[in-house]
C-alpha cells in the first residue's frame, strides 16, 4: 500500500515524480506529497495535498524545480487524510524528508520519548517519527543517519530519504515493504512498483528486506542495514509502458476484464504437452519421484488470491487426488499451525508482495516447509522466497480490484492439478480431456464479454438493491464468494456468500423480495441439488439471478455460460459476475478504479 517515486539526474524532477505517482496511484490516493532539491539548491522545497495526485499537482507551483526529489501516494494507517498527515515528513529543521511504505509498531513509545526530549510532531504519523530519528542522529554519512533509526523501528517499511546535507543522493531501504530501483543513464529512480519505472527504464535492481541503497546520478551501491556490501545485478522488466495505459477503456477494470482471453492464452502458451497428455511447469522443480512423495497441499493467500485458493484446491483434488485446502494467510500464520514435512505449501499472491502471505512463507521457511509460490510478478519478494513456483503471466493490473489476475491464477491451478495428477493416478484420456477444455478457455471467455449489454441491464435492475446473498454448492462455492467480494469492493453494496447447502441451517431467514440471489448454477453432478435450492428461495419470494449453463426456470434471471469440463467450469462462472460488478458500481457512479478504503498491494498487516 502507498506508493513511492523518487528521481536523481539532471532532468528537471517535479513533472517526473508526478506522472510517477499518476502510475502508482492505485497503490494509495487519499493524500500525495513531493519534496525536491538540487546540488545548487539551499534547502527541500516540499508541498503536499489531501485527496489525489490531481490536487497535489494543482498546488505545485511553477518555480518548482529540482534534479532531485521524492514523492509519496498514501494510504492512510496512521492518522486520517490530511495535508499534515500525507507524505513526505520534514524534520523540524526542514533537512531530512521521508517518504515511507509500512507500518512502525513502536512508534508510540518513540513518539513519547522523542517529545520527551523536546521535538514537536506535525502529523499523527507514525512515519514523521523515522524523519525525527534521522535527523537526530549524529552519524556523519547520510547513510549511517538512516541505519541508526532502523535500528530503532520494529515493524515494516520501505523508505526513501532526502537530506538537505547531502543533495547528490537519495538513501533508500526495505523490510517487508517493496523497493524497486531503476537504472538509466546518468540517472537513477527508485520506486515501490516498477509501474512508476517503466516509462523511463526497464532496467531494474529489487531489494531484499533487510538492504539499503544509495543513489547517485551516476551510480547506485547496494548494502545491508548492517552495512555488508551487497551484489545486485538489474534485470530486464518484461512489462512496458503501454501496458499501463487504458488502452480506449474507460476504466483499468474494464479493460482488464476484457484482457482475460489474450491473458489466459497467455499462462497456458507453452505449458501444454500434447505427447504425454500433461503440462510443462519448468519453475516447479519438481520430479515425478517428489510429486507422489506430496501427501496434502495447503495453500495461502488473501482476499481474491485466497479464493482462487479455493478454487486450486478442489481441482488439486479432484485431478490429483491429494487432499487440498485453502486457508487466508492471515490466520494461517498466527494460530502456531502444524507445519508437516509431507505437505506442499503454495503462497498465493497477485503482486507477489502481499505482507501476510509473505510472512507466511517465512514462517514456513523458518520451520523446513517446502513452499511453492504462484505470482503475478516476476522476482517479486513471495516469488524470491518460494522454493520454486508458476507465474501466472496476467500483465500489469492496475485496477485495485483484481479480475485477470484472479482468472489467470485458476488457470495457473489447473495446470498444476493436471500435472500433479499425471504424475499420480490420472489417465491419459483425462489429461486430453482436460487439456481441451483449457483450450477452450480463451474462445469461451470472449463469448460471455460478448453478453456485456445484456449484463449491464441486469447490473441495472439490482442496483437498488442494499444487500445481496451470493450461494453455490462445491465448485460453485467459491465463485460464490468470489463473486461476493468483487460485488462489495467496486459497488459498496452488502453482499454475503453462503454455501446452498447451508441456505436452511439460518440465511434462509433473510430471503425476501428485497434482498437477490445470485446462484451459481452448474451443469454437474449436484444440478438438481442447485435447483431446490433455487425452490427454496423462490417459495419465499426471493429474487433470483442464476449463472448457469442453461436457463433456470425458477429464476428471474439467467446469464448463460458455455459448458466447459466440470472441473474447469469454475473458471468460467466468475467472468459474467465481474462484469455484474462492475456495472452495477456504474450505475451507481462509483469510482471504479480506485475503490474507497482499499488499496492494491496490501503490504501492511
């Protein structure tokens, strides 16, 4: 959460740092800030600004220049959105500038006995008392200023620093909180998300948690906060510029929605072995003799990833035959859980940054578990951690609320739960039946976008609605609270996922005419256990939208699906209720990019 940009090189820096935080505004956008400087300047310029990046721009004035400077979109922990709240944070003698990433645990004490010894807090931050530790330090090099302070912070951040002392550098470090440095020529940036890179470079230096840099116009140098020299060779980003763009959609949900069929052919190009009925997953690093030595899998994630969690288990199961479950990474992580030797762990993660799932796999690590991971990002801190792992090639996704990468990270499933399988007990005609169907996949996907407008009228007619009731039985339960989820962040209407099953041990005491079902609908095995349910439901007065492969007679509404294999069918059943999302949010004049209270990488506990 929150995003950083910083520049240093010869290029006048305040337009730079600003179309950056344009690029990482999905990151935080309840308040921006910018600090610059320059070897010739006497001091920091700063301005800052509650709301967007838009309002920090309209306050910045035109004799505003600079060859160096950070900036800062926030996403409030400590201290409500206000222009003393946003970042960057000055010392009180306006010499050192903080941009910061990540939580301070301890920040009350430090807070208390820094006004104990005389030093007045601006903000309710607790980053403001990082600047004050720096500044106070009285260490000579910039560098040996900021290592002091860590010493001193228990918790998460990723930092930039400015010092007016020392205006031909930017210091920067990470623990737990993203740090991206880019590589130009004759010129350096640093950002929390190569989004806010790519643009000016596409050379780029990671930090691990733990390390520091410097950078200078000409030269970068990295280190530990123990101040151990490190080794960072930059890397290529696969990612471009145009990739960040809208591309002629409206919004990046939008767009992203409609990228689903080109990012599905994607994650399966090259993966497919027709000769042996069986997939190539080269990042797993895992023989046939260690796949049938795997006796659970457990897999972890958070929010959306957490379902898609749900969704790899069951198709692991089914497909493979290994007993699979999904847990969030949140909890996994602080219930003192049994950690088996026998149990394959995946770390489920659209950036690949997320802080609870990251824990969880050191945690894991910590105790000898073998941990795959399944990311969006490549080298990504979850991706750097796991033992080995898939990536799910969905492309930048720049919308807060996830779609192509939920769609992609299913598909990354399956292709695991076939390989799994093949190794173990699953036929040769299952595996071509199966490899068909994910074929299918991005021909299918394209034909339910086709049904936009007649989702849209039906997004029309339940958007009065205060709250919604999303059900469905084994593979549909997860879509169900998929759905569920996608329907409250974009829209701010209530909405509650239950198992059918489970209608009449107490939900069945809210259906009435106010309040809709979605019903998640298959073509399986449990068809006509999904139609009493619908009966239920409808003897009550319920309203009732059904995802289904065929019309439902007891439903007022049915968005058919095409019919793919039953076990992938799953995959399929979530795309229309994205769509039904999204234009509900629309018809109710939401912001749909930039849900309030929520950010993209959910890098703070």
């Amino acid at each position: 959460m929150c995003g950083i940009v910083g520049y240093i090189g010869k290029r006048d820096v305040a337009p730079l740092l600003l179309e950056g935080l344009q690029r990482l505004e999905y990151r935080g956008y309840d308040s921006a800030g910018v600090v610059i400087t320059s070897p010739k300047a006497s001091g920091l310029k700063m301005v800052k600004a509650k709301g967007r990046v838009r309002d920090l721009e309209a306050k910045v004035p035109a004799r505003f220049k600079g060859t160096t400077g950070i900036a800062h979109t926030r996403w409030a922990t400590h201290g409500a959105p206000s222009d003393e709240n946003a970042h960057p944070h000055m010392s009180g003698d306006n010499k050192v500038a903080v941009v910061h990433n990540g939580i301070v645990d301890n920040a009350s004490d430090l807070r208390a006995k820094l006004t104990a010894e005389g030093v007045t807090f601006l903000s309710e931050t607790d980053t403001e008392v990082l600047t004050h530790l720096i500044a106070r330090s009285p260490a000579e090099k910039l560098e040996d200023k900021v290592r002091e302070a860590l010493r001193l912070i228990e918790g998460t951040y990723g930092i930039a620093v400015l010092h007016a002392d020392f205006p031909d550098r930017i210091v920067v470090a990470r623990n737990g909180s993203p740090v991206v440095l880019g590589i130009g020529e004759k010129e350096m940036f640093v950002a929390s998300d190569i989004a806010a890179l790519v643009a000016h470079t596409r050379q780029i230096v990671t930090l691990d948690d733990g390390e520091m840099a410097t950078l200078k116009a000409d030269d970068f140098r990295t280190y530990t906060t123990e101040g151990t020299r490190t080794t960072a060779a930059p890397t290529t980003v696969e990612w471009e510029a145009a990739s960040y763009d809208m591309g002629g959609h409206d919004t990046y949900m939008h767009k992203e929605i409609f990228e689903q069929p080109e990012a599905v052919d994607r994650v399966l190009r090259g993966r497919i072995d027709e000769r042996f009925s069986a997939v190539h997953l080269g990042g797993l690093n895992l023989d046939a003799r260690e796949a049938r030595s795997v006796r659970r899998v457990k897999i972890l994630g958070c929010g959306t990833s957490y379902h898609a969690g749900l969704i790899g288990a069951q198709m692991i199961e089914e497909l493979a035959r290994i007993p699979a479950d999904a847990e969030p990474a949140s909890e996994f992580r602080y219930r003192n859980p049994v950690v088996d030797p026998d149990t394959l762990y995946i770390a489920v993660s659209q950036s690949g940054e997320t802080y609870d799932v990251l824990a969880a796999v050191q945690e894991l690590k910590r105790k000898g578990a073998r941990v795959f991971g399944v990311v969006n990002v490549v080298g990504s801190a979850i991706a750097r951690e796991s033992d080995a792992g898939v990536y799910v090639h969905a492309g930048p996704e720049v919308c807060v609320v996830s779609t192509k990468c939920f769609t992609n990270t299913t598909v990354a499933f399956a292709l695991l739960a076939l390989h799994l399988g093949r190794i173990r007990d699953l036929s040769v005609a299952d595996g071509k039946r199966i490899i068909e169907g994910l074929r299918k996949l991005p021909g299918q996907i394209t034909e339910i976008l086709e049904q936009e407008e007649q989702i849209k009228k039906i997004a029309e007619e339940y958007a009065d609605a205060r709250s919604m009731m999303f059900i469905g039985r084994v593979r549909g339960y997860p879509v169900a609270r998929e759905a569920s989820l996608k329907l409250k962040e974009v829209s701010y209407i209530h909405a509650e996922a239950y198992p059918a099953s489970e209608l009449k041990h107490g939900p069945l005491a809210l259906i009435e005419p106010a309040l809709p079902t979605v019903a998640i609908v298959p073509d399986d095995d449990l068809l006509e256990k999904n139609r009493a349910a619908l009966e239920e439901i409808k003897a009550r007065s319920g309203r009732i939208l059904a995802v289904a492969h065929q019309e439902q007679e007891k439903a007022d509404r049915t968005i058919v699906v095409p019919k793919n294999e039953d076990e992938l069918d799953p995959i399929l059943m979530g795309i229309p209720l994205q769509l039904l999302a999204y234009h509900t949010a629309l018809a109710l004049g939401r912001d749909i990019d930039k849900p309030r209270n929520l950010a993209k990488s959910v890098t703070v506990e």
